[in-house]
C-alpha cells in the first residue's frame, strides 16, 4: 500500500530505526515517481521538504540542480542524511514541521511518505498548512501525498513491507475512527530476534484537507491518485493533491 510509511518526525523511534529506515521504506519505482513529479512542479525553485529525514526525495532533487531546504524532527535522521553524498550540502532545521521554522520563500513545499499524518491533531495539521502558505511565492505550490481513510479502514491483515533472506518486516494498521488516528504496528524479525515498533497516525479525508488549505488562503490545483499522476478515482487507496497559493 502506498504511501510509503515514515518514521521521520519523532525523535524516539526515529532515533532507533534511522540506520534501516532507506533499506526498508526507500522503494526505488515509488521514490522515482516521486522525484519526477516534484521536480516537475518545483519551477525555479528552491524547494522547503517538510520532514526530509534520510534524503530519499531532497538528494535525487539536489542532484537535478534543484535548490532544496529541509526541516526535521529527528537528529538521527539528519545525520544519516548528512553522511551520504552531497547531503551535507543540504540546508536543514531541526525542529517542529507543523510551525515550518524556516526564513525565506520556496516555490514547491511538499511531504512525501504519508509524513503530513505524523502531525498528531488537527490543530497542528491545520497550523502546517497556515504557515507553509506563508512561505510560498505567488503561483508557489504545497504537495502532499495521504491514505484515503475508507481504503485504510477496508485494509484487512498484514501487509509486507520488507523482505529479505535475512529479514522480513510486516505492518497492521488499526484505526480508531473516534479519534481520526491509526497505530501502525511494525513488526520486524531479523538476525534472529524480532521486534515491535509502534508508530501513531492522525489521518483526514481530502475533503478536511482541503478545507485546511481554503483556511490557508491556498487552493485545490490538481489531485492525482498515485505519485506517477494516475487519476484519483473510488478505487484510490491514496491521493497526491497539490495546493497553490493564488
């Protein structure tokens, strides 16, 4: 199921799972699409990723000659991404997404990975948009993938998130539609051993997020139904949706 999960804003699980975080999340035909797709939509740049982690998105964009900034909660993260070449390179801030601590303006904001869900209320989602909105040119974009909530919801078993000779990592999502949040329970057997990783989520429909967006001052330009721009459709399991600022 895409999109793929992220561990990337906080600090706890992150700080354990940072070292495996591109072994078992970083799918090369997803991040692909991705990068084509932002980089796309990024114009002249530069860029502001919200919960950047690793690099898996902002490298390959660098890389284009796209200039990228990014914000994380997570220190053991940003040092997996200042290790890899050229992510020292990138200009970063350790620190809340929801508030965007950044000076500046960017013609493309965006989370990728279902990141945006990490945001643990609704007051804090809709505070992302509001000051994302903020630090966006005239004509600038914010681009954010999420689970359709009815598909989560209609999720039965676990999924495979990895596997290998040596490892298998296997997820089960539970929902609590009373609250809008969702656990996912990863877990991973390897070396021998298996461990237990929860991580919690707040999930909203498209139509909440959008109504964020219109409280923002942005707009609904486009919403696809996968990373590779397929229509968003009633069989959609996610939706990519890019808000503009007028």
């Amino acid at each position: 199921m895409n999109p793929a999960p992220s561990l990337l804003s906080r600090p706890g699980y992150a700080s354990d799972y940072a070292d495996d975080y591109d072994r078992w999340f970083a799918k090369p035909g997803i991040t692909g699409a991705t990068v084509e797709s932002l980089a796309a939509l990024a114009g002249h740049g530069p860029v502001l990723e919200l919960g950047i982690g690793t690099g898996r998105v902002a490298l390959p964009l660098r890389a284009r000659g796209i200039g990228v900034h990014g914000v994380d909660g997570s220190e053991a993260m940003l040092r997996r991404l200042r290790a890899k070449p050229g992510g020292a390179g990138i200009p970063v801030t350790l620190g809340d997404f929801a508030e965007v601590p950044v000076d500046g303006s960017f013609s493309l904001a965006f989370l990728a990975g279902g990141t945006f869900a990490e945001l643990p209320d609704q007051a804090a989602q809709a505070r992302c948009f509001t000051n994302v909105a903020a630090r966006l040119t005239p004509g600038g974009l914010f681009v954010l993938d999420a689970h359709v909530p009815e598909a989560l919801a209609a999720a039965t078993g676990p999924e495979i998130v990895s596997e290998g000779e040596d490892h298998l990592v296997l997820c089960y999502r539970r929902l609590d539609p009373s609250t809008q949040r969702y656990r996912s329970h990863y877990v991973i057997h390897e070396d021998g051993r298996t461990r237990h990783l929860r991580v919690e989520f707040r999930y909203a429909g498209h139509g909440e997020l959008d109504l964020m967006a219109r409280q923002a001052g942005l707009r609904l330009k486009e919403r696809w139904g996968s990373w590779t721009g397929t229509p968003f459709t009633g069989d959609s399991t996610y939706h990519v949706s890019v808000y503009e600022r007028p």
